[in-house]
C-alpha cells in the first residue's frame, strides 16, 4: 500500500497566499479552499451553525471511512482486493494521537514577509513559537509567528484575519516517537474530511498541524470522534453560554427523577424502577427551577472507572417546553470538544406519575434516548447550592448540592477546561485512560472528585446512601444533634450561604442558588 500523501507545508512562500503586501489569494487557493464555508470571524459562528458544521465534517469522515472499508470488502472471489483507505489505514487500524494546542496564542502565516525584517530579529527573540523559511524554490521568507507580534510588525488586516492554531501532535503520554505516517496519515485524515491543514516539522523532532481557526471546532470534534485526544479543552473547545431560564417554564422539569430507560443505536438498557431509589443502580438526577441540575451515575462499587459519569451544571430550556440544553459544569466524563447537543423533550403526565424522555442527536445516524420517571420523595421543593469555588482549599474544584424532599445529590470535581478529565477532549473515559494512563486519570478522581447520594433522615441528619466510589454507604455525613459528634451546619439566608464543616472539622462554604425548605435545621 502506498504511503500517504501529505499536505505541503505551509511555509513555503508559493503555497500561501498571507504576504506582507496584503496580496489576495491566487486562483489556486481559492480552489482549494475547504469545502466547508469560511465566516468572517470567529464570533460569527452560531451555536447551532458551529455544531452544524462539526457534526458535517464528522458524517464525511465518516461517509469516507465506511466507503473505504466496503470498498476493501467487496470481492466476486476472484477479485483482488482492493486497499482504499481515508487514513491510509481504517479508522480502526490507524494510531490515535494526542494534539495539543501550543502555544497559547494563535499564529499567523505569511507567505512572502519581503520588508518585515525590522521586525522578525525582535520577534525570534520575544516569541515562544516562530517559524522562519526560504527555499530554492520560493526565495521570499515564509514566517509563521504569533498573531499579536505580527500585529506589532505592521503585517496588513487581511493577514491577521486568518488566525491558525498550531497542535503538537504525538503518541501516548511517555512516548516522544512520532513516525512522519502517523503524521501524514493525519492529515489525510482531515484533508478527507475536507479541512486542509498544514505541517511543520520543526528539528527538534516536535511535530505540529497547523489548522485554520474557523475550522478548528469542527476538526476537534471529528478528531475526537475518530479517536484521538485534543488539549487543553480552553483552547479547542467553543465558550458556551446557557440561556438563563424562566421559573415557570421550568416548572415540570423541577424535581428528583430517576433514568428508567436507556437507547442508543439501537441497544436498549433497562433499570429496576423497584425499590429504593436512593440505593439501587439507576442514575438520579434533581433539577432546580434556577436551571442548576446534578446527576449521580456511577457503577456499583465504582468500577468499571468508564462507566462513571456523574455530573452536575445548568439546564436552558426554551420557552416552547420541548428542546433544551445542559451545559456539565463539572463532569466524570470528558468533553467530545462539541458544543452541548440541543435535547428534544417530551412530558407526559403529572406529578409523581410524571415522566420525561429525552433526545439527543449525537451525530449523523446516531441518538441517544433516555427516559426519566419522577420520584416520589415526599416533597417537590428543590433547594440548591453551589460551592463557592474562591474559598480557601478549593484548588480549583466546583461543586453542587441539590435536595429534593428526602434525598440529596452532591458532586464537586473539576470543572470543564481543568486538570486531565475536564481538559481533555476525548470520545470517552476509557480511551482517556488509554492515551494519557490510567493512573495519572485515577490519581486526580481519588484527590478532586466526589459524588455521592444521600438521605434527609430527619432535618439536621444526613445519611450516604451511594457514592462514585462505592465506600462510605450507610455513613453519616451530617448529624446536627447537640449530642452528635458528625459535623455542623449555618444557614445565612441573608447571605445567602450555608456553611458546612464536616466530622473532620473541615468547614465548606456553600451558596444558596435557590431555597425550597431547609434540610440543615
């Protein structure tokens, strides 16, 4: 099988069209523009239009990878087989990698920088990443530097609008070998998919692609999908902002629910809907009319680590009652580098009879349908509180502690874009564990992350029922009785704070999103 081709790189002057004069692009770059549409700006991309484009890049990738193995198959028995492959191997076959964004900034190239020397002596010296050529071939100076010296140097508008994002490319965590196929393969795989990236490889033997910055998301998404790691999730991942909802479009939403059924592609899981909720297997989730939710999922006795998927954030959902949006704030699971998928609701019945079933279009051809039934837990009233993530031991984790009638959900980790679970974009935890090593992985969920389920025996006392991990079932976590020795709790509602200090003497602060009753006294 032949090798694959890779793009040319981009620093050769006759392969870009960035000079200092401002020149337009040739007829030859316009041909070969990506087939996906190129806004303005980055801010031009909506939500909806930046997953659109996301989840267009991923069906071609897709599209081509089924194309390449039926045409590998397909045989009369006297045939010879064919070799078609995206990747120059099957999405299967072929190495999944990790990309990490470097550095910080996004870069600009320029493809002919006659008349910028002024300033590039000072921008080798200050810049953490700059690329400077001349070939035979193109005797003008190509220089891929970062956005903002370029600024400085006076490089022309229609330059600086093209922002490109360099990713390191490598193998696992601990192994520095990049064979320049895997590389290659790489760009291929993208290139197939309809993005056109650039190389460089530097001599230290650091490889880089180099991807235009309005396609950035879509090619995260689809490099996720097919199974490599892309970091830091800041730096790839597009800022999602949750559209406040109204209370009393919230209003059936709000309680405690439990997962009763749950479909995707085609294979249907059931729970047990018997029994005590707060100690069987089925994922509990308490929804707040202020929009803040958490979810304990978790297997029994905390293994296997990547069926763990606790999480807690906030919920929008429009004023028509029937799509929505759940934005994880912190979760056991990493991010797929996409923005949050829009939910299609459906509601039937009332009260402790009520139920939910929710839609969620992974991507082409794929769905996830979960269906919650409302638990009657004695009471409808939520009180929420976060926790105050500027206190004093916080290291950076964001929590939540939800209460509904006589159960409790609380979960605390770090949030999106920290550490290496929520700074991660990978298709899931296993491949995590996988890329990055399952130990570094278990490492920061022993020492950052807490879930766990729990009872409102009396107010004052509060029980563990469940947790992540599988211990401490059936322990007190609060027991306010003066002849008590199990922590204590003080409510501000002025302040709007709850203060907890747990049997250790360790005091939480915790602020009030929303006050239904009081569990705590």
């Amino acid at each position: 099988m032949p090798a694959p081709r890779a793009p040319p790189p981009a620093v050769a002057g006759e392969e870009s069209s960035e000079d200092s004069s401002g020149a337009s692009e040739s007829e030859e770059d316009k041909q070969t523009e990506p087939a996906l549409g190129r806004p303005n700006s980055v801010a031009s991309l909506s939500p909806a239009a930046a997953a659109s484009r996301a989840a267009k890049l991923a069906e071609q990738l897709t599209a081509r990878q089924q194309a390449a193995t039926t045409s590998s198959t397909a045989s009369n028995g006297a045939q010879v087989e064919q070799t078609v492959s995206t990747l120059g191997s099957s999405a299967q076959d072929m190495e999944h990698l990790i990309l990490e964004a470097e550095p910080e900034e996004d870069l600009v190239v320029i493809g002919n920088a006659a008349g910028c020397s002024s300033w590039i002596g000072q921008a080798i010296e200050q810049s953490e990443f700059i690329a400077v050529v001349r070939t035979p071939v193109a005797p003008g100076i190509s220089v891929i530097v970062k956005a903002s010296l370029a600024e400085q140097g006076g490089v022309p508008k229609e330059v600086l609008s093209r922002l490109w994002v360099a990713f390191r490319v490598r193998r696992k965590v601990g192994d520095p070998r990049l064979p320049l196929n895997l590389l290659s393969a790489l760009c291929d795989q993208l290139c197939q998919a309809g993005v056109e990236p650039r190389t460089l490889v530097p001599i230290d033997s650091r490889s880089y692609l180099l991807i235009c910055r309005e396609h950035v998301q879509a090619s995260v998404a689809a490099l996720v999908r097919a199974g490599h790691l892309v970091s830091p999730a800041t730096r790839v991942m597009p800022l999602t902002k949750v559209p406040p909802s109204k209370p009393e479009h919230m209003a059936r939403q709000v309680g405690a629910w439990r997962l009763s059924r749950r479909q995707r592609s085609g294979v249907a899981e059931d729970f047990n809907t018997a029994g005590d909720a707060l100690t069987g297997r089925a994922p509990l989730r308490i929804q707040a009319s202020c929009g803040l939710f958490a979810e304990f999922r978790a297997p029994a006795g905390g293994e296997p680590l990547c069926d763990q998927g606790s999480c807690f954030g906030s919920l929008g959902l429009q004023a028509n009652g029937v799509q929505a949006m759940r934005h994880q704030t912190v979760s056991f699971q990493p991010p797929d580098g996409a923005h949050p998928p829009l939910l299609r609701l459906a509601l039937e019945g009332e009260g402790a009879a009520s139920t939910v079933q929710e839609t969620t279009v992974l991507q082409p051809g794929e769905q996830l349908v979960e269906r919650w039934a409302q638990l009657n837990v004695g009471e409808s009233k939520v009180t929420a509180l976060e926790f105050d993530a500027k206190q004093e031991g916080a290291e950076g984790r964001r929590g939540a502690w939800l209460f509904c009638g006589n159960a409790f959900i609380r979960v605390v980790g770090l949030p999106r874009g920290q550490g290496i679970v929520g700074g991660s974009c990978c298709k899931s935890l296993a491949q995590l564990e996988n890329l990055h090593g399952s130990e570094p992985v278990r490492a920061e969920f022993r020492e950052a992350y807490e879930a766990l389920v729990g009872e409102v025996e009396k107010p004052g006392v509060l029980l563990i029922r469940r947790t992540a991990w599988g211990d401490k079932q059936g322990a007190t976590l609060l027991d306010a009785r003066s002849d008590a020795d199990q922590g204590e709790t003080k409510v501000d509602l002025q302040e709007k704070v709850v203060l907890h200090q747990d049997a250790g003497g360790k005091q939480w602060r915790w602020l009030i999103r929303e006050w239904g009753f009081d569990p705590f006294t």
